[in-house]
C-alpha cells in the first residue's frame, strides 16, 4: 500500500502481463496487471483475441446455416445458444413450436447448464489451485453429459440440433432411460464437488470476500446469471420472462447475498441441483407428438421485422436481437454476450486485491471467450 | 563415526556414502515421480502413466531422456550467473541434508551430534537457489515467484524448527540417530502430536507442496522462478523438489514415528530396518500426495498469517510444555493430553480464521473507490 | 421524430395500449418520441441529440427504473443511415423497452451512455469500432475486439465486404497466399 | 481442519473407485449410431455406382463452401446401354475436411440420400500433416461405404418417432 510516506520510500509498481497464453485466462484473454508487490492496483483487459465476426457471417447465411455458428458462439453451452437464435427466429416467422419439442428443449438446455456449471467447477478449482481434482471429476460427468448429447445429436459440442420451429430429428428412444443414468451420475458429481470443495477451510479462505460487487453496482454492469444472483439480484430470464415450460414446473431461483467470489461458487452449485430438479419434472412431463410445426416452409423466410430474445444460459442472458428486412437470412444479428458485461466488471472486482484473488476472481465470472469476442 | 565402511579412511568411505547415495537419491526422486504421477491419476479416477513400459514404469526415465535432449535456453535479459548457478543452489543443499538421514543403523554418511541442526542449516540455503532463479531469470512471474519464496520459508523456518525443538528436548539430543534410539519404545508421535503436526504442516510449507505451492502456484505466476527453465537446469528444480520430498518424510519417519526402531527394536536386521523406514517414508509421501490432491493453495497474506499467528504461537506453547514436564517430573501422558488439546485448539483457530464471511479489506475498497472516481 | 424514421417502420403499426408506452410517453416529456410495438418490447424511437437525457429520465423515473442495459448494439441501413438500439430493463418493475437513435451516415456522433449504466462503457467501445459511431464523451475510446491501429474500417456495416475464400479445392487447389502446385 | 479432512475423504472415496479413463488409443469407445464426423458420399451396391449425381444441392447449402461438385453424363444410364437409372452422375468432387464443420446440412438438403455423416472413428482420426491432405476426393470419400465399412444413419428430419420414448 501507498501511504503518506510513499515519498521516503519510493516503489515503483509492477506491469504483470496475464495472458493470452496463461493457464488460468481461460482461453484468449489478456490482462495487463499493475501490481504493488502482491497488491494489484489496476487492470487493464484486452479482448478480441478470438474475434470471429459470427455476427457479419450470420448476416450472409439463411437461417438454419446460422445455428451451427451460434454454437460456436458458446462452445460450453451450444444448447443454450441455439435455443436462443431459434427462438428468435420463431419469434420472427412466427412458428408455433410442438410441446414435445419444447420439453426436449428444455432437457437439453438444463443439461447443457450442467454440463456448463460442471466446467465452471473444474476451472474454478484449478484456478483456487486444486491439484488437477476438481477438473477430472467435472470431466468425469460432464463426460457423461455429452456422450448422451453425442447419442440425441450426433455432435459432442456443436449440436446443431434445434431448429426454428422445433428440432432437427426425435431423440432416441431410450433418451429418458438414459438421461435419468446420467442425472444420477451427475449427482454423483455434484457431491463430489461439496464434499472436495464447499467447506475446505482453505477454499473458503480463498474465495469469501474477495471480488466483492454490490447488487447496485451489479446491475449497473449489466452483469447477468449466476454473478448477478450471487450479490442477491434474483435476475433470471427463466423466472421474469419464462419461456419454453419454465412456468409449469417448480423450481427456485438460487441466490446468494454476499456477492463475493465463493457466493458466485455456491451459486452455482444451488443451480445444478436445480437444473437436476428441472430435468426431472420434464422427464415426468415428456409426451409423445410432433417435434415440429405441421407446415414447416421448406425455406424459411421471416417478414420484416426486429425482435430481442433473450434467455437465460449458464453464464447469463445470452441474448439474440435479430432484424429481419424479409428474405431467408437475418439483416442484423447482434449477440448479447453475458460474458462481455460480467467481464467488465472484472476491474471493479479485482482491484485492491491480490494477485491470485484477481485470478479467482476471473475465474468466478466463469468467461468463456468465444462467446465475449464472438 | 568410529569405524568407515569397509574398514577404508574415513574420508574416502565417507565419499564412497556419498556417491552411493547421490546415485540411490537421483532413482528414488525418479521413482516418486512416477508414484506420484501414478497415485496422483488414482486420486483423479485416471490411470496415470502407462504407456511407457509395463505400467508405464519408464516415464520417468523417458522424461529424463527427454530433459536431457532439451535445448538449455537462457533468456538474452537473463543475469547469467545467477540464472545458470540457481538450479545448482537448490540442488546441492538437499543433497547435503541427506548426510544425516538416519536409514538404519549405523548407516548414514555420518552421525552428526548436532544433526538436526545441520539439518535445518543445509536445507534452508537452498531458498537461496529459488531466490537466485527468479531473480535472476529477468522475468516478472519468476520474480513474484522467487520472493514468495523467501517470504515463504523464512516464514515457515520457524514452526519448523521449533516443532524439531520440541522432539530434541524430549530426547535430550540433537543427535537424529539418538532421537530414532530413543523412541524404541514408543515414538515421539505419541508424546507430542501437535509437534508433529505442526511439523507436518511446516515441512509441506518447506517443500513448497501444496497447499503452499504459492512461488511455483501454475494458476498464477504459472511455475514462479522456474517458468524460464528448460531442459537439465529445468530438471534439477524437478528432481530436486523430489529428493527434498523424500528427505523430509525419512526425517519425519525418524524424528517422530520411530525410524527403524520402533516397534521391532533395534536388533532388527539391517534389510528389515531399511524396509521399515521405507514403509514409513512411503506411508508419509502418500499422504502428501493425497493433501495435494484435496486442498486448494493458500494466498501469500494467509500464508504468512497461519505461521506466524497460529503455528508459531502453539510451538511455543508446545515447548513450554515441554519444559514443564520435565523440568517438574511430571507424568508423560500429560504431553499427548497437552498435545491432542493442541491440535483441537490449531483446528479451532483454523477454523474460526474462516467462520465469517469477511467483508471485502478496507484497502480494497479504498482502491476500488480510487479507480472509479 | 424526422422523416427518415417514419419510412423505417413498415411493420404493421399496432395497438400501443396495454404496454409501457403511456409510462414512457410522460417519463419522457419534452423529447420528441415516437413508439411502435415490436415484437416483445415497445421500441421508442428518440432523436440522437437527446438519447442521454431520454435515457437518464428512463432510468431516473420511479415507476419505469430502467436500471439495467441489456444490449446497447447498431443497425447499419445502409442510406437511411445507423439505427443506435438500446435494450433497456427494469430488474424492480420487471419491464423491457427497446429506444432506437436514427443517426443520419454523415453525421455518426452520438452522446455516450456509459454516464447513465456503466455497462454501455464496452459495449459502445464494441460499436464504435464495427459501425464507426463515434460516442461523444466516452471514458476510454480505444477499440475492444479489434487491432488498436483498425480505425478506418468497419466490419459490420453492410458495405464492409466478407473475406475471399481461400480455394483448396479442385483443379486450381492451392492457399490463397501460395501457387497452385 | 475438519472441512479439509471432508475433502481428503472425498478425494479417498475416488481413489477407491476404478478409473473412469479409457486406455483410448487401444481401447475405443462404443459411437453412438448418430454420431457425426465429416460426411461421407455413399455408395450404390445394387448397380455399382455412388447415388450421388452432382446435382449442387449440398454445395449451394452448405455454410463453410467446403464442397466442389462436378457432374457429367452417367456412362451407365439405360440410355447408353448401361442398368442405371440416374441421367447425370457425379464426375468430382471435393470436401474439405479442414474447414466442414459437420453442421450436417448437406445430408438434410440431399434428396438421393447420397451423403451421410461417418459415424465410425475413422471420421474422428484424421490428423494428417498438412492442412491439403484434408481435401478428400471422389475416390477418397466413396471408399468407406463401397466396402461396406459404415452402417450410415441418415436422420428422419422434424419428424417423431414412431417408438414410444422410454
């Protein structure tokens, strides 16, 4: 710290480099780190590394083209970013979807925010400095998640597998058998998880108090998702504007008061046992039908028109905002990346820290970079 | 030492031990390498190496192979002689406090009347090494890494010693194979278990093994004062760090579970008593690997403050204790009711640390406020 | 309201009622506003040189409490220029309103929004630097996702061409940067 | 202390547990029939031929451009003396492994089900040294189901089941 005698003894603060190529950033991002000793007193984010221009290329695609690029938008949560563009379009050409298709959606989705949250925890743990542990054991279920995605899809990340009006084909006919398997696996998984990391007096040490952020100052990043609800904002898409079947079965918005880096964690955990409750009601709910409207256009076209969709993935409101002038393929399509507005909160919550709270701290908004560069 | 092995000048037997136990020492870090590599993928639900050999017994070998036919790289900012005489610093003290490190009787390089405090001299020079590495290799994670270093086993020096402190005044000597002797009927483990744990504690903290790994922390300063190594020099922190390991649970297994006497006695044949210490060394060394695999690393703030307002002050106690019950003749059952109260007491203070939420520092909120306006 | 928008918006005018736009309508009284019904939320459209006193008396009034920036994007139409899109929300009222600026293609200034949510901060950086809107009064105008030296191009408008293909394929296979073997 | 003893326990409790790795290049996980690697051009056992006709379906479809189709005459059609019914037939045709990105688009838009996703691990162990090597031809592409290597599952598309789901 810099105190009045700052001029006695003069110290010159440090420019730490983090990133591109760091183990703990997660993929492309950089930072600069001003550092006081261990004290970091400014951080400077660089973005972009991964910059794809999706955006541009899903102007000049028709829209079932453009689903395969919305995976690749959110590699961790491609269910999540389909769904979002589907519904968009929906929305648009105004498609009627089938309930059987919207309660497949749905098991996707909350799987997918499994398989998600499951990540989260392994980089997280990593990032506290959990030898290795906690990244095998999210891989061990998260396995598991995605070889059934593999089974209904054909693809272990890049699903392509919604389509507007429904879905690409029916799932298997085992799929309930099998996605009740894997939900017991993942419970399996989620109590390895509080029993390695919940109540460890070093990981809480770690993690309570640090990357503090207030819910006002929450909402006025914009942040959204599980660092939102983690300083006691109970801001959740699914809840305030349900879509799909979010408002026919029970299940609790997790939230947490402290805002601080291990409410981010046990956030995130009260939400896999949610999404686990979620998957449940809908395997009870499943009912043979259609997976797609009866008059499906062989091209879809939408008329004129703009619409802002927005939905709740892993990391927050992953949004679509489509402008259609009419024709087969959007005029305009923005993606509201969650991750952009958690990420600029990052200096506000690390500043004043130390140098490995900045990094669990990063590693708490749980940033995936292909989605903040899109 | 009255008699050298083989009957040869003392000098020349000593060097003869010497080299025998450079060569045991550079195969044993080789092999817990790959015990660790392998009880580590246990943990983990993997496998661990297998592809090199029958259950990939070789990789430690390949992975010599492989350092070895490295290019030695040297940054061009690099000072070159601290970069290139770093490695060497670390290496050459753990080599040293082999020495002392009673196998069985009669058979360490040399029996040092003062051996514990040789001990705790020769190891702590090579925080000089890790110093001299970071410092020297001109780049900034090294440097962070290099002075957490210091920070660090200055820092932990003192638990450590004092908790050695505490043995030696129950055995009445400094001499580790006197100490080992001495426990041949019930092992100092017994009398002072909180010593023992803080001992423990400190020697994790002295091996820089999680969860003190903070100068080498991958997450953060990714590999501190070694991040710009490579090939041999690389290789020498590596083997270096396993040694140490291996060291320090052959000092725990002697200091404070009985070494080679206890429970059989010290009539016990020479194989039998190297077998026992390995037992013991081995049984240590799991458990710190298993402490790796299930604890996340500390910060430098807590770090520091679990030395100094916690391990420290219980040593203390610990000694005075000690002192105590010898002084006046008590009972002995009295340490390990002492002692058993003291771990209580480190969980509890362990604890409580945490028990709170902690608002965000002051300081941190004054610099946010800073940054914002 | 100008003549450029009215001709923007050729969707079916429907009903206002039953939506925010009463609310919106007296929280914004004494800026020429004009609303249509989009497809969820009710778009508003405010002319550029008052889009920051319209959105601090959105984000000010206590019924409305537009606290939350959801998006802050652009739409390039080409001539009738660059549509600044804010999508706001309401985390205590549980409402969304979308507020469009029309900034005509020789004049792309627009006052910054990040002194009303500090979420607009990367996001105006985001596009400014694909449209070219320049923000007036932004705190740290350098760009986000693109090379710091990119000021003179803008990948997202429509006149901003799509990368050639590379052809690695059939008779004439070969990199782009290398002869056909 | 005791919140790290729960988490050794833990960390125990896998210990005990058998691996879940696989030992993956010797043993190779079971794919699922729908699995989908880079598309494969299928092959007409009946008359000999691929059922593809170059018609530029998937070409004009497909997202990334990765395909060059040529067509010509069928050698083999009735017309000619030959037993196949198809006019045209396809004469090249290239895809680009490097740059698919198995969207499987050009098997929806195919109306003579002519390509279809590989779905056995061939598909997945393609790395090869250089970026050309990708570009997979005719020969290269009708290789695998002339001989009878892959079981193709071509998806019903949008519609249910007729199954029960269980």
């Amino acid at each position: 710290m810099v105190t009045e005698s700052a001029h006695e003894f003069e110290t010159q603060d440090l420019l730490l480099n983090v990133g591109p190529q760091h183990p703990s950033t997660h993929g492309v991002f950089r930072m600069v780190m001003q550092v006081d000793g261990e004290v970091v007193r400014d951080i400077i984010p660089y973005i972009g590394y991964l910059h794809r221009g999706a955006e541009k290329l899903c102007e000049t695609m028709d829209y079932r083209q453009g689903i395969g690029f919305m995976d690749r938008t959110e590699y961790l949560a491609a269910f999540n970013a389909e769904l979002s563009y589907v519904m968009a379009v929906e929305k648009l050409a105004e498609l009627e979807v089938p309930d059987r298709a919207q309660w497949i959606r749905m098991i996707l989705v909350e799987l997918n925010r499994l398989a998600s949250h499951l990540m989260f925890m392994g980089a997280f743990g990593i990032d506290v400095g959990v030898f290795g542990t906690p990244f095998i054991y999210a891989w061990r279920e998260r396995e598991a998640i995605i070889d059934l995605f593999e089974e209904i899809s054909g693809d272990r990340m890049m699903y392509a597998y919604f389509r507007p009006g429904g879905l690409a084909w029916d799932v298997p006919t085992n799929f309930v058998a099998r996605t009740r398997e894997v939900l017991t696996a993942v419970n399996q998984g989620i109590a390895d998880f509080d029993g390695l990391l919940t109540k460890n007096e070093i990981f809480v040490a770690r993690t309570q108090g640090i990357g503090y952020v207030s819910a006002a100052d929450a909402i006025d990043f914009g942040m959204s998702g599980p660092s939102i609800r983690a300083s006691g904002v109970p801001l959740d898409v699914r809840r305030e504007e349900p879509y799909l079947k979010y408002d026919e079965i029970k299940w609790d918005v997790i939230t947490e008061q402290d805002g601080d880096v291990y409410a981010r964690y046990l956030c995130r955990l009260g939400e896999m046992r949610e999404s686990v409750k979620i998957v449940q009601q809908c395997l009870e709910r499943l009912q043979p039908g259609a997976i797609m409207p009866e008059k499906m256009p062989r091209m879809l076209r939408t008329p004129p028109g703009e619409v802002y969709i927005r939905t709740e993935a892993p990391r927050g409101e992953f949004g679509v905002y489509l402008v259609s002038k009419g024709g087969n393929r959007p005029y305009r399509l923005k993606v509201r990346s969650a991750c952009l507005s958690n990420l600029q909160a990052l200096k506000h919550m690390s500043v004043g820290q130390y140098v490995a709270d900045a990094i669990i701290v990063l590693g708490s908004i749980d940033i995936v970079l292909s989605e903040v560069d899109r | 030492m009255p008699e050298g092995l083989f009957g040869l000048n003392p000098w020349l037997d000593g060097l003869i031990r010497l080299l025998l136990i450079v060569g045991l020492m550079t195969v044993v870090a080789m092999g817990l390498i790959y015990i660790e590599r392998k009880v580590l993928g246990r943990f983990h639900a993997r496998v661990g190496p297998q592809r090199t050999g029958p259950f990939g017994l070789l990789q430690s070998v390949a992975d010599a192979l492989k350092l070895i036919g490295k290019e030695d790289l040297r940054p061009r900012n690099a000072d070159p002689w601290t970069f290139e005489f770093g490695p060497y610093l670390v290496f050459i003290p753990i080599f040293m406090g082999f020495v002392v490190q009673p196998f069985m009787a009669d058979f360490n390089v040399r029996v040092l009347d003062l051996g514990i405090l040789y001990f705790v001299a020769v190891s702590s020079v090579s925080i000089v090494g890790w110093v001299m590495a970071g410092w020297g290799s001109d780049n900034r994670y090294a440097m962070i890494g290099g002075m957490r270093a210091a920070a660090q086993a200055i820092s932990y020096e003192l638990p450590f010693v004092l908790s050695l402190l505490a043995v030696s005044m129950l055995s009445g000597t400094l001499n580790i194979n006197e100490i080992v002797l001495a426990q041949w009927q019930v092992p100092n483990i017994v009398w002072q278990p909180l010593a023992f744990v803080i001992f423990f504690i400190a020697a994790l903290a002295e091996l820089n093994r999680p969860p003190f790994d903070i100068p080498v922390g991958e997450s953060e300063v990714v590999g501190g004062p070694f991040v710009e190594y490579s090939g041999i020099r690389w290789s020498m922190f590596f083997l270096g760090e396993y040694a140490s390991l291996f060291i320090m649970s052959i000092l725990i297994s002697a200091v404070f579970l009985g070494g080679y006497v206890w429970p059989f006695g010290q009539e016990l044949g020479i194989g039998f008593q190297l077998l026992l210490t390995v037992i013991k060394a081995s049984l240590l060394i799991f458990l710190i690997i298993w402490v790796r695999a299930s604890v996340p690393r500390l910060r430098i703030d807590q770090l520091m403050g679990y030395a100094w307002k916690i391990l420290v002050p219980l040593a203390l106690v610990q000694i005075l204790v000690n002192g105590f019950v010898l002084v006046y003749d008590l009972p002995m059952p009295i340490l390990t009711v002492v002692g058993l109260g003291g771990i209580a007491l480190l969980s509890w203070l362990t604890e409580r640390a945490i028990r709170k939420p902690r608002a965000a520092r002051a300081s941190a909120i004054a610099l946010q406020s800073e940054a914002a306006s | 309201m100008t003549s450029e928008e009215s001709t923007e918006a050729t969707a079916p005018v429907a009903s206002l009622d039953g939506t925010i736009w009463a609310e919106v309508d007296r929280a914004l009284s004494g800026i020429t506003a004009t609303a249509e019904r989009g497809v969820l939320d009710v778009i508003v459209h405010v002319p550029p040189a008052e889009i920051v006193r319209a959105l601090k008396a959105l984000k000010a009034d206590a019924t409305l409490n537009f606290d939350y920036l959801r998006s802050l994007t652009a739409v390039d139409n080409e001539d009738e220029g660059i549509d600044v899109v804010y999508h706001l929300y309401s985390t205590t009222a549980k409402h969304n309103l979308t507020v469009k600026a029309t900034l005509p293609t020789d004049n792309l200034h627009i006052d910054t929004a990040t002194t009303v949510w500090r979420a607009a901060n990367w996001l105006e950086r985001e596009t400014a630097e694909m449209f070219g809107v320049r923000f007036d009064g932004h705190p740290d105008p350098r760009t986000l996702l693109m090379p710091e030296d990119m000021d003179d191009t803008f990948p997202l408008r429509k006149d901003h061409p799509l990368a050639e293909i590379e052809v690695l394929q059939g008779e004439g296979m070969g990199y782009a940067d290398e002869e056909a073997p | 202390m005791r919140g790290i003893a729960k988490s050794m326990m833990t960390t125990l409790s896998v210990f005990l547990r058998p691996p879940v790795t696989r030992d993956y290049p010797n043993v190779h996980k079971a794919l699922p029939e729908r699995d989908r690697a880079f598309p494969l051009l299928l092959w007409d056992q009946e008359i000999d031929e691929p059922f593809c006709t170059g018609c530029h379906a998937c070409e004009r479809a497909c997202p990334v451009e990765c395909m060059t189709v040529l067509m010509k005459d069928n050698p083999n059609h009735k017309s000619v003396g030959g037993n196949s019914s198809r006019r045209k037939i396809i004469d090249k045709f290239w895809i680009d492994y490097a740059r698919c990105m198995r969207c499987n688009i050009c098997v929806e838009v195919c109306n003579f089900d002519a390509i279809a996703m590989n779905n056995t691990w061939s598909g997945h162990e393609t790395s090869v040294h250089d970026r050309k090597d990708l570009v997979m031809d005719l020969q290269q592409l009708t290789t695998q189901s002339h001989s009878g290597q892959i079981k193709e599952w071509v998806p019903v598309l949008g519609k249910a089941n007729e199954e029960p789901t269980s």
